[in-house]
C-alpha cells in the first residue's frame, strides 16, 4: 500500500522526514503545487494520503471528485508537537481505512508513536503482501486486476516457507496454490504466465529488478515462472 504526506507547514517537517525514511512514505511540500497539481500527484498513484488541517479544508473537496477510488474514509490524527497539538487528516482507500489501528485515531501521539504505529500496520497489506513485493509489484507494472497477481502473492509466501516447493512447480506448489483459490494447478501456471507476460511486455522488469532489488537479469531475459516466483520471495 503506497502512501503519500504533504507537508503544509513546519511543524510536519520531521514527522514527514521519519514516515519516510522508516515507513516508505512519499513526501512532498504543498508550497510546490497549486490545488489541481495535487489532486493530479496523488489521484492514480496513492492509497492513502496524510494532509494537515489546512490543506484539507482547502483541497479535500477537489481531491475527493477527482479520485479513482471506489470510496474514501478520513480519520483525524492528534498530532502533539511541544505543547501544541496539530490535527493530521487520514484520507485512504475504504478497503484500506480498516487496516490501520484505532489507536491512530482515539489518542494523542507523538512523532514517534504515529511512525511506529504507521510502520506496523504498512509492513503487510490488507492481503498479507510484505510492503516491498507491493511496491516491487506497483514499480514493475503487476495489474490487480490480473488473476495471476493473487496467485503470485501466494506462492511466493509458500515458497518463503518451503523454498523446496520451486522443485516440484507443477505437482507441488501450483496444486497448493489453487487449493487456496479453488482452482486447479493448470489455471494457477496459465495466469502466473499470464502476469508474467504482461509485466515482461512493460519493459520496467529488469531495469527495476536490476537496479533496486539485486536481481540480475539479462535487457531481454524472459523469466520462467519459477524464476520469478523465486525472486520474488527473496524481496
């Protein structure tokens, strides 16, 4: 799940500089962009946003036509600073909101309380995907929307368990695989061949594999299944 906290003023800035550096939060200072540069930043790239009481009141309305979510949820933060206490505005996703603890909403919390907490609940998805295959996946161009993504996500965390499972792909891991799904071994390689195909057809996999994730792959190398499932259980 990707996230994104735009800074409106100076009491955010090292709240900002901790959710990224220890939650992979992307952010960015409002002072760069006028109302529509925001709505237009964050409404195909984000799941979640973090805005100050200003910004809110002055954007949400636009950002909220403009989104391409099927719902949206706000929860506010209390944010104490000193002996000041700020209100942060969490807007996200409805599948989402129900991630993130109550605690984040019901109580006044310091710098490091909301980093700790934002930390927790990123570290896995609301399927249980690690935070870093969910960026990987976003990076490389890997579609939801494909059958073969699921599919992928459960193998490599098989494969996390039972590294023997990429010896015995077609008796072995696609069967447990589609046990999960209800669909048989056969469904589950087509549609992580699927996927792998799409993403190979982008042309974001090597260079993002390559260059951010260790991997070491050939400009025009097309992965097996296998491959793939096994790198992407090391991330």
């Amino acid at each position: 799940m990707k996230g994104i906290f735009i800074e409106s003023d100076d009491s955010t800035d090292k709240l900002a500089e901790k959710l990224k550096f220890c939650c992979g939060i992307d952010t960015f200072s409002a002072a760069d962009f006028d109302d529509s540069g925001i709505c237009s930043l964050v409404k195909a790239n984000y799941e979640f946003i973090l805005v100050g009481e200003e910004m809110y009141k002055s954007v949400f309305f636009e950002l909220s036509t403009r989104f391409s979510w099927f719902s949206v949820r706000t929860g506010t933060i209390k944010f104490v600073k000193g002996f000041s206490v700020h209100r942060l505005y969490h807007i996200c996703k409805g599948d989402s909101e129900r991630m993130f603890p109550i605690e984040l909403y019901t109580r006044q919390l310091d710098e490091n309380a909301i980093v700790d907490l934002f930390r927790r609940t990123l570290a896995t998805n609301d399927n249980g995907l690690p935070a870093k295959l969910s960026r990987f996946f976003t990076k490389i161009g890997l579609s939801r929307t494909l059958k073969g993504y699921a599919y992928l996500v459960e193998a490599s965390r098989l494969v996390a368990v039972a590294p023997e499972l990429l010896g015995n792909l077609t008796k072995g891991l696609y069967p447990l695989v589609g046990d999960k799904f209800g669909v048989s071994g056969s469904v589950v390689e087509r549609c992580i061949r699927n996927a792998v195909d799409s993403v190979i057809s982008k042309g974001k996999f090597c260079e993002v594999a390559n260059s951010l994730y260790g991997g070491n792959f050939g400009k025009y190398e097309k992965p097996t299944n296998g491959e793939f499932i096994s790198f992407i259980s090391l991330i």
